[in-house]
C-alpha cells in the first residue's frame, strides 16, 4: 500500500444473506448489490488510482465529498454494512435507479459504484441518443425524470448493448488521457461489458 496507512487484514464479506437491515428492502436492490459486492473486492490501494484507497468500491475521494474529515483509516475500517448504505443513499436513491428496468438499474449502480454518478449518468444518456437515433435527453449526467422516460421507453436489450459501449468508450477515454491508468482497463472493459 501507498503511504503509511495499515490497515487491519478485514475478514472477507459476509454472505448477503447473512447482512443486516443495509440490505433490507426492494429485492432489485439487494440483486445489485450481490452482484456489485462479488465485482468490488476489499481493501486495495493502487498507487495509481486517482480515487486513492478503496473497500468494497467505496474510494476515498467519494468518501471526501461525501464526509469531507473522512480518512484512510475511515476505508480501512469500513464494513459492508456501511458500504451498502453508501451505495443506497447515494447511488440507488439519488440516481432513481428503483425508477429503471432491474437490468438497467444494476447495470446502472455497478457503473456508479465505479466510476461515479455523473459520467455513468452520461453514459445512459448518450446510449438513450444512440439507440433512439436522435437526442431524447440533454447530456448533462443527471437522472432525471427526461432521463428515466426516455430509458422506460426504449427497448432495453438495445439499451444494454449501447450503454456497455458507452461505458468502455469512457474507460479507453480515461486511458488515453492518462496512460498511467492502463493497468486498470482489462478490468474496467469486462466491468463495461459484462
């Protein structure tokens, strides 16, 4: 790890059906967050990553804006509990992802678990413009009630594909400008189009 934080070694994650009342609730949710918590590992601290150190997808420059005292150490001590009611406050709640199609709304919070609220925002509205061949929504990475419409009403397969591309299309962007970031791609395209 970066720096000198040490974090204790944390005991894997329980088993979702073993978590508490952060899981407590509509089963879209609970069907996301088991797939997002297999995809986001535990503590890790890439030198390189621009969001510093991360548990369960929580980074810390997230953490930042959402408690702006908060610390490594915050991360390191972090537990599942407390990263699920992040993603629900901040992701499923404020992005509307109940409002969506279930594949759509998991699609949806795995991409802004990882790579923000706002460019995976984006990412749906530019997919709404391709798939419906002309612009429904504005680009301006926020889910609103446009935004979820005109998801309602496109077909969701086609929606899918659109978004995955658009999602890859935004990591290679990342990459290309700053290659530093590369080591991270394989893993961020098969985030994109899985």
């Amino acid at each position: 790890m970066k720096g000198s934080i040490v974090c204790p070694v944390p005991p894997s994650p329980p088993p979702v059906e073993r978590l508490g009342d952060a899981m407590a609730g509509d089963g879209a949710f609970q069907n996301a967050v088991t797939l997002l918590l297999e995809r986001e590992g535990g503590l890790v601290d890439h030198p390189v990553d621009p969001g510093g150190i991360t548990k369960y997808g929580i980074s810390l420059r997230f953490l930042k804006g959402v408690n702006p005292k908060a610390t490594a150490q915050d991360i390191c001590v972090l537990t599942v509990d407390e990263a699920i009611r992040l993603y629900r406050q901040h992701f499923w709640q404020s992005c509307r992802l109940a409002e969506l199609p279930e594949d759509l709304a998991t699609k949806m919070l795995l991409a802004c678990v990882n790579m923000g609220a706002h460019a995976a925002t984006l990412c749906l509205q530019r997919a709404i413009r391709t798939v419906a061949c002309q612009a429904l929504v504005h680009e301006d990475g926020r889910m609103g009630p446009h935004t979820i419409s005109a998801a309602l009403k496109l077909p969701q397969d086609f929606l899918l594909v659109a978004l995955r591309a658009e999602l890859a299309g935004h990591y290679r962007l990342l990459v290309a400008r700053n290659p530093a970031l590369s080591a991270f791609l394989p893993g961020w395209l098969s985030r994109a189009y899985s």
